[in-house]
C-alpha cells in the first residue's frame, strides 16, 4: 500500500505547537489586562495662566534653563485636543520642546456649549488668539512670540500672522490646509460636497463624536479594522496595550465645533479655496499672505490621507517672506506627533530652527486698528493667574 503523501503528523504536531503558543499568549494577556496599567495622557505639568471663556492657556513648567528670548505658543485644531502632543512620556513633543528650553505655552480650545456657536473663525483668531497672544507678550516683555500650529489650529495661525505680522517672530505650520482644491484623500473631495448650510442649521455646533465618525470611514481597512486586530496580536505586550488605550482616549475625546466657524471653513476653505488666494476675509480683513513676512517652516507628512501634501506645500510659495523652508516626512498625519523615528526629528528641527532666529530683529509693522466688531467682543470674562 502506497504511502499518504500528506505529512499528517507534522501538521497535527504543529498544530498542537501552536495551540500550546496560543494558550501561553492567552495567558499572558488575561495577566496584562487584570493588572494596573498607566495609561494616563497629557501628564507634563503646567500651570492656566490665562482663561477666558471656555479658552484655557496651559504654561508648561519648565525642566531646564530656558534658551530662547521669546516664547513659543502653539495652538492645536478644534478637531480632538492638545493632548496628542503630550500622549506619553517617550513620545511626547511638549517634553521634547521642554529638554531643549523651549518656554511653552498651549491653548486648550475646551468644550463648546450650545452659546458658542455663532463663533467664527473671527473670534477664535482676532480676539482669542490675540487676546492670548498679547498676554504673553505682556508677561515676557517682548514684542513678538514665536508661533506653531497644528491642523486646523495651523491654518487659524496662518491667518494670524497674515493679520498681525508684527507679533509674529516665526511661524512653524505643521498638517496644515491651506490649499483646499485637491482631489488628494477623500476628506478633500467630501466636503467639496458637503451642505455645510444644512448641518450647521440641524446639529448647531458640530458634534465632535459625528465628526470623528467621518474621519475614522475616511479608511475604514486602517483606522477601524487593522488597529484592533493588531490589538488583538498584541494583547500580551503591556507597552503595547498601554499605548493603545493612550490612543484611543485622545481618538474619542472630541469637543464640538462651533457652528459658525465651521459653516465658514467649510465654505471659505475647501469649497472657495480662499485662502491660498488671499482672498479670504476674517474679522472684515483680507487674509492677504504676502503680509506674512516672518520665517516660515512647514512640516506635512507624505501618507497623510487628511490632509495631503497638496493641501500643504502651496503655503511657502505665497507668502511675503524669504525665509521659508518646506519638510515632508514619510509618515501620516499623526505619526509626526507620536512615531518615535519623527520625533527624532521633528521636534530638534523646529527648536534649531527658531533658536537661529529668534534674536533676528526685524521692523515691527504699524499695528493696525481694529475692526469694531472684535473689539467690542473684547468684553468676554477673562481670567489671568497671579
């Protein structure tokens, strides 16, 4: 009788190899998800300095002499929070910028209540963002600071410089749309469809858990499938699981957006693409770029499927200044932040960078008066630390 050309004992050999595998993994799994684990975020201290509305400005505490003469204020999206640069201690740019003696402030945008949305774009960059601006240029004594933006946050920064130069010493943008008329990820040809007239008349301010629905279906494979399955093949790692469940706190914690300044973005951004063309109008100004006469650098990410290099690399092409440096790294629109390779270089760049910079004196422009729809809002509740 002619002999099975099948190897059946190998297979059933290995199969109860990797049963008896799968069992330690189970194990050792149940013993890391039972046990305490750290996964607390944003834990760098800092001190409110500064209040406002629901606006908070964090000042982080510093952990070695400080080596610049202006500080830095870096402002996030109003997409998810400021928390993603601080996720974790190895991989954290707020300590990062904190080793190299950055002197640090953050806004912290807080949670929008039904009142907020007839903010605009406005309110949030004439009186918020200058308000805070001015506050810390107050406290230090210095006529200018040095500015970063992130996101959204990034193309609320760059309409800041445009109207207010001369408090601007640099500005670093980072993810930052400025160009909307691309066909480069979904996000770009969604909202060129979106009635942002409509959702913003039903929901009011927008829902940040919709939002962040909508971004998560941008690739669904990625986002929604793939990160739980690695879960799952990692489940006995406790780094591993610490980190994740890092991720996922920030991932859904997602204030609302104020409805006017949605409808506006929506509209003036990726429907009209304004403000690539200094044609957008905020607080009865035109953004005009070529007022942006301070060093730019700015930082995209080659995968980023939210915000594509096409949306990014216009910027330095269009503004006033000579100083200007483009850096697209090979990760998304978050591994800037967290991938420990970026951070490598992410981080020492920008403090190099401004730190050659940041004793450069150049003419402040003659401050410009402002339109009598933001000073009046000026009366909003205030709150400074002593």
């Amino acid at each position: 009788m002619e002999k099975p050309k099948i190897p059946v004992d190998l297979i059933l050999s290995k199969l109860a190899e990797d049963a008896e595998k799968a069992q330690v993994r189970a194990q050792k799994a149940s013993d890391v998800l039972l046990q305490a684990l750290d996964t607390e975020i944003a834990t760098t201290p800092y001190d409110v300095v500064y209040e406002q509305d629901r606006i908070k400005l964090k000042h982080y505490r510093p952990i070695t002499d400080i080596q610049y003469k202006h500080p830095l204020l870096v402002v996030y999206a109003l997409i998810n929070r400021e928390t993603m640069l601080d996720l974790q201690p190895s991989r954290s740019v707020v300590q990062n910028f904190l080793e190299h003696g950055v002197d640090l402030y953050m806004i912290d945008w807080g949670y929008p209540s039904r009142k907020d949305r007839y903010l605009t774009i406005d309110d949030h960059v004439n009186v918020y963002m200058d308000d805070v601006v001015d506050f810390i240029r107050e406290k230090h004594g210095v006529p200018k600071i040095h500015l970063m933006g992130i996101c959204m946050g990034g193309t609320f920064s760059v309409i800041y410089s445009a109207l207010h130069p001369e408090k601007i010493q640099t500005l670093v943008t980072t993810v930052t749309p400025t160009n909307f008329d691309t066909d480069q990820g979904l996000l770009h040809i969604w909202m060129k469809a979106v009635d942002a007239d409509r959702m913003v008349d039903t929901f009011g301010n927008m829902p940040g858990d919709f939002l962040n629905f909508g971004f998560l279906v941008l690739n669904p494979a990625r986002l929604m499938i793939d990160k739980y399955v690695g879960f799952i093949e990692n489940m006995d790692n406790k780094q591993f699981v610490e980190n994740f469940v890092r991720m996922e706190k920030w991932i859904f914690d997602s204030p609302d957006v104020p409805g006017e300044t949605f409808r506006q973005f929506i509209t003036d951004c990726y429907q009209k693409n304004l403000l690539i063309q200094s044609k957008m109008e905020v607080g009865g100004q035109r953004v005009d770029l070529k007022k942006i006469t301070m060093p730019l650098l700015n930082f995209y990410g080659k995968y980023d499927h939210l915000v594509p290099p096409a949306a990014c690399e216009h910027l330095t092409r269009q503004v006033g200044s000579a100083d200007v440096e483009d850096i697209c790294l090979e990760t998304g629109h978050i591994g800037i932040y967290v991938s420990s390779k970026c951070q490598r270089e992410f981080t020492p760049k920008i403090a190099q960078w401004m730190k050659t910079r940041d004793a450069i004196k150049r003419p402040a422009a003659k401050r410009r008066k402002a339109p009598q729809k933001a000073a009046a809002k000026r009366t909003r509740k205030k709150t400074v630390a002593s």
